[in-house]
C-alpha cells in the first residue's frame, strides 16, 4: 500500500503565527484604556460635598449636615443619634456650594468673635475640601462672604430640621 502524503499550503504559516506572541505591549496599550473608560462610564463623577456644623446648645442638640450640589444625599448627623437621609431643596445646595467655593478656603475667611453664653451659646461651622471655618454664628459678620455663608446655612439647618 502507498502512502499518501499532502502539503498542507497554510501549515507553515499557521505554525509561525502560533508561536508569535500575540499580546504586545503596544497592542496592550489601547485596549487598557478601553476598558477603563468601559469602566468609567457607568459611575458618575462625585460631587464635590460640603457639611455644615451646629454645636448645638442646651435646649437644641447639635446637629451635623452633609450635602452635595443636587441635594438629594443629605445626611443628617445629630449628636447622640443615629444618622438619617433626607432631601433639601436643590436650589439652597446649589447657592450654598457656589457660595462656599467663590468664598475662597475657608480656614482663611475672617473670625468674627462675640460674647455666649455658656449652656445657650452653639457654634456654628463649615467644612469643605479639608478645611473647616470659623465660628460664624455671630449676630453680626463683618465680612459680606461670612454674613452670605451664615445666612444660607442657617436655612439650610432650618431645612433640614424640618424634614
């Protein structure tokens, strides 16, 4: 009997692509950022959050409220209780956060110091980006940045207390 042999025309070339290396660092490249944007695209980008800060005093327990610009992740961080959700309105968090941030760093913002007193007097702060800023809960503000920001929190508080 004879033996039959074929040439198989693509097998040299078959064998030469198989033993190439197919993943290159070039190749790599492209496809690392497709699917890191794949990634992306499903999370939206963090707002920026900023809190407001009311020490409380003895007739009215301190209160902390945390909120970004559409106002719908409130939380609500009352002393000695748990912590809520609400929603405020997005127009107060809106103006507020533009405020803040047309404030320039908080830490910087002018102290305006008056008398309290001891069992009734609250504090009253800010906080964004890592900073915090001082005592605004003064009657009177000197600063027109410190007396908008004192005036806007105050409703916020008052918002959010009522939700």
């Amino acid at each position: 009997m004879a033996t039959v042999t074929t040439h198989l025309p693509w097998r040299p070339k078959f064998a030469a692509w198989w033993r190439t290396p197919k993943l290159r660092s070039q190749s790599l490249s492209p496809l690392f950022a497709l699917l890191s944007l794949c990634a992306c695209a499903g999370s939206p980008a963090a707002l920026p959050e900023v809190s407001i800060i009311d020490s409380g005093s003895t007739n009215l327990p301190g209160l902390r409220v945390t909120f970004d610009a559409s106002g719908d992740k409130v939380v609500l961080e009352p002393r000695g209780g748990p912590k809520q959700s609400t929603k405020i309105p997005p127009k107060l968090c809106e103006q507020f956060l533009r405020d803040v941030q047309s404030a320039g760093p908080l830490d910087a913002l002018p102290a305006n110091h008056c008398l309290k007193s001891a069992s009734f007097g609250s504090r009253l702060y800010i906080e964004f980006n890592g900073m915090r800023s001082p005592d605004i809960s003064c009657p009177v503000q000197a600063d027109n940045r410190t007396a908008t920001l004192k005036k806007e929190a105050t409703e916020i508080l008052s918002a959010a207390r009522t939700r």
